[in-house]
C-alpha cells in the first residue's frame, strides 16, 4: 500500500487531542492521542496555555507522521472545539492571553450587564424597524441578538474593556484575534496563513450568516473593534495553505471545521430536515435548514453548517440548540461516588424502577436552552431520607433525556416540526438508556452509528471532498453505518413525560442562583 493516499485529521477537544489517519474506506488505520490541560485559575473560569496546546498538537501529529508518512498524506484536517478564543502578535506569534474555554464563566456579569444595556437596546430596536422596513431576515435575527457566555465576542468585550492598550494594538494592525482552529493553522503554517472557516466563525457572535461577513455592525457599529484583527473566513472544504514542519511533508491543509459542523456532516445530516444531536462534553442538537439561514426569536442559534469550495449553491446552514453539561455531569457523578465509573452509571441506575421523586438539573456552566440564564446552578431537588445513591445516579442519566427534549422542544416551537428521525453520536450515546429515553419523550427514531467518532470522521469527509479523494454523494452512498435504532415506547414515554414537566419545575428553581 505504499502508494495508498490518506486523510489525516486533528481533533482538538475540551480534554484530549486526537490525530486520526483514514484510509481510502473511510477507517481509521492509525491514532494518536494526549491529554490536553484545562486550567481555571479561578471559580468558574477555564482556560487553556496557547503553546501547551500548540505543543500537544505538534507532538502527536509528529507521532503519526512518524509512522505514516506525510508524503502519503492526501490532506490534513482540523476540527476544534468552537469559540475558544486567544490573541496573538501578529509579527512574533507570541501569545498575549490565555486561550479561553467556551465552558468559561467570566464574562457572565458582562454578558447580563450587556444585554440589557440601553446601547443594546436600542440596537435591538433600530433592527426590528430595518427588519419592517425591508423584510430582512438578517435583521430579524439582530433585533433579537443576546450575547451568550459561550460567544467570543462577549469575552473581547470584557479583555479589551480591560486591557485599553491592547484593543489600541488591535486597531493598529499588531495582533491577532482568533479561536482554536486560527491559532493552530498560523502555527503550523508558521505563520502563513491566518484564517478560519465558515462554520467557526460563525458561532462567535461576530459573523453574519446572512451577508457572509465579519459583522460591521456588531463589531465595528455596536462595540467599537477593529475588523482587521479577525481572520480571513475560507470554505469549510477548501484550501488554508500546507505545513512544512513534518519530514517527509509538505502536507495539504484542506479543511477546517467547527466540532458540530463536522458532526452533523460525518452523521450525513447534509439534507434539509436532517437532525443530529451530539452528546459529549455538553449536548448540541443541530438541524440542516438546507440553503437559507433560519431567523430565530427562541434562542435557536442560526449557524453556517458547511461551505464547499466551489459549490455555487452556497453554505448549508442549520440552526442549533446546546447545554454545554452533559458529559461533565456525568464525570462529576463518578467524582461524588454514585457509581464506580461513568461506564457503570447505566447499571446503578437500573438497580431502581425511577428516581424516587428526585431530579437533577445540571447547569453546571450555564442554561442555555429553553431559557439562557449564566447564573443558574447545578443542583438535586426532591431528595428525601429514603433517597439512594442509585436514585441520584438515575437522575443524572434522566437529566440528559430531560435537556435533549428541551432543546427538541424549542426546536418544535419554532419551526412547528419534530425529527422524524435523530442520529447520535458522542461519548454520551454509548448509553442505551439515555438513547432508548430520547427515543420514548421526543417520540421518534433514535439511530445511533458504528462509528463513534462523528466528528473527526465528518471531518475527515470534509478534507477528502477538498483534496478530491471522495465527492459528497460518494460519501453518502458509501459510509452509512446504523449500529442500533432506538424505536419509542408509548407506555415509558408517559412516565418520562410527567417526570419532564417535573423537572422543568425544579430548572427554574435554579434560575438567577449566582
């Protein structure tokens, strides 16, 4: 095989980078791992080291290419996870900040004190009058624009209020703003290439999805930043230049992605109405609205799934609903000792027919979906004296069910449709229990695939159709593959949907907590 052509792929999560290679029949030959370090400096902050991250992911990509040579390599892939933000000299590369985490909780106040400001406000209003006035959906969207904690744009805010000296720099040209994807793309193309895609960019609260541009009025208008100091926004799909690091190299760099976006491409979610729900770290639910950006007034996020360099129908977008706690919760279960490991959360939980009354809302980061609030809390409502460890284990696992059908349900509210059938993926979805539950509330088709590793394999889809290995039709015909289908069952559903209606009770019972 030694004229076989390959597909490398770089998975950066909240706690591991991954390098996969695939060979031409879309199976993983080679993998390499390492653990990369979250750091929270303070109560509800998290962040990562720019060069740890840099190092991490150049050790491991060294590794595999160690052994599969770069000249083999067809193109390499970057998927991340979204919104994680730095900045860095433009000239030297040095970094002037930490990296901070989606998860991060710092900007919270600022988030609240923003949102209702009267600058806001007003901007909100001038919006709704532009939307009567034209008809424009991208106004519509504006006139209902919060800044969520999760956004890039809220944390610039907070860094250059202050930091006056580096928002100055930014507006001079001398620094870089970018998330994950952009920093690890300049450094590996030493400095070549500043740039991201479509579907990273805009989940920041700084693009428009409508006019397929860095916003100049929420920017430039609303928070007085420099354009200039955002990265070029390039195909999901396309060409971001090629790395000369690696012996053996240069290696194509053919595609960068947002997790989601990857996700829902490699469930082959690439049709209108097609729908994806990723359980890991936090549950994202994202559905294809095909070929026109979705203007939502329910807190849905309108986002850019995917662009094909050269496909002249242009992006697919999707809207999207997420809970960033899911698999966390999960992990923290485990921490406290209501069962072994979270692979034996299921059996601790089925030692008892329900939860005895108790409920879990795991809003250990923030809500989000049905109602965004950054001071809510985590927390057990409904435990009594003859509460077990097996009863808060349930719980927890019912939590998940529980966010899922609230995020489907703002879905439903919005657009007036249910999935007819949900495809699942992440490390959440190895439990059977969680994915039959979802199944019985929101009363449709659960298909959950062989391959675990939706995102790194849409991904690797991604930078094939840019190097020209496989088209996107090839891709669906070839690579569907159903492990299980979880079908709905109407007698459990009526349980679980009384136990909903109680748990949404015990969510707004931990509403504006901090």
């Amino acid at each position: 095989m030694t004229d076989a052509k390959y597909i490398a792929v770089l998975d950066v999560g909240s706690s591991s980078a991954r390098v996969h290679i695939y060979n031409e029949e879309a199976t993983i030959i080679l993998s390499k791992s390492a653990k990369v370090t979250a750091l929270h400096p303070e109560p509800l902050q998290t962040e990562y080291d720019p060069e740890d991250l840099w190092k991490v992911c150049k050790g491991i990509l060294e590794e595999a290419f160690a052994e599969v040579a770069p000249s083999r390599i067809r193109g390499l892939g970057i998927t991340v996870m979204r919104n994680s933000v730095t900045a860095w000299e433009r000239d030297s590369g040095k970094p002037l900040m930490p990296i901070i985490s989606w998860q991060d909780r710092r900007a919270g106040k600022d988030c609240t004190i923003w949102n209702r400001s009267l600058r806001m406000r007003a901007f909100r209003a001038a919006c709704w009058a532009l939307y009567k006035l034209t008809g424009r959906a991208k106004f519509l969207a504006a006139s209902v624009l919060q800044f969520k904690i999760g956004m890039p744009v809220i944390q610039l805010v907070k860094l250059f209020a202050e930091n006056p000296a580096l928002l100055e720099r930014a507006r001079r040209g001398e620094i870089c703003v970018g998330c994950n994807e952009s920093w690890l793309l300049w450094r590996l193309t030493e400095g070549r290439t500043f740039a991201t895609d479509y579907s990273c960019a805009s989940t920041t609260g700084m693009y428009d999805p409508f006019g397929l541009e860095w916003s100049p009025i929420v920017v430039s208008a609303l928070l007085h930043m420099p354009l200039r100091m955002l990265p070029e926004v390039r195909p999901t799909a396309g060409q971001f230049g090629h790395t000369d690091l690696f012996p053996g190299g240069p290696v194509d760099i053919t595609s960068i992605s947002g997790d989601q976006s990857a996700a829902t491409f490699g469930e082959l979610c690439h049709q209108p109405d097609q729908v994806k729900v990723t359980l890991g770290t936090g549950t994202f639910l994202d559905w294809n609205t095909g070929k026109e950006p979705y203007a939502s007034m329910k807190g849905l996020y309108p986002v850019i799934g995917w662009v094909l360099d050269g496909d002249q129908s242009g992006p697919t977008y999707m809207i999207e609903g997420s809970h960033a706690d899911t698999g966390n919760t999960l992990d923290w279960g485990c921490a406290m000792g209501f069962y072994p490991s979270v692979s034996e959360a299921e059996s601790a939980a089925l030692t008892v027919a329900d939860s005895g009354g108790v409920f879990f809302v795991p809003c250990f980061t923030w809500s989000a979906v049905p109602v965004f609030d950054p001071a809510a809390c985590a927390g057990f409502l409904g435990v009594n004296l003859g509460t077990s460890r097996e009863h808060m284990a349930r719980a927890l696992l019912e939590a998940v069910i529980f966010q899922t059908k609230a995020i489907a349900e703002a879905f439903r509210l919005e657009t007036g449709k249910k999935p007819a059938v949900l495809r699942c993926n992440g490390g959440v979805s190895a439990s059977d229990f969680i994915m039959q539950g979802i199944a019985d509330l929101l009363d449709c088709d659960v298909v959950r695939g062989s391959n675990r590793e939706a995102t790194s394999l849409g991904c690797a889809f991604l930078t094939a159709i840019a190097a020209g290995l496989w088209s996107q039709a090839e891709i669906g015909q070839r690579f569907d593959s159903i492990e299980r289908r979880f079908q709905p069952r109407p007698e459990a559903a009526q349980r679980l949907a009384r136990d909903y209606e109680k748990w949404k009770v015990a969510v707004q019972r931990c509403y504006s907590w901090y």
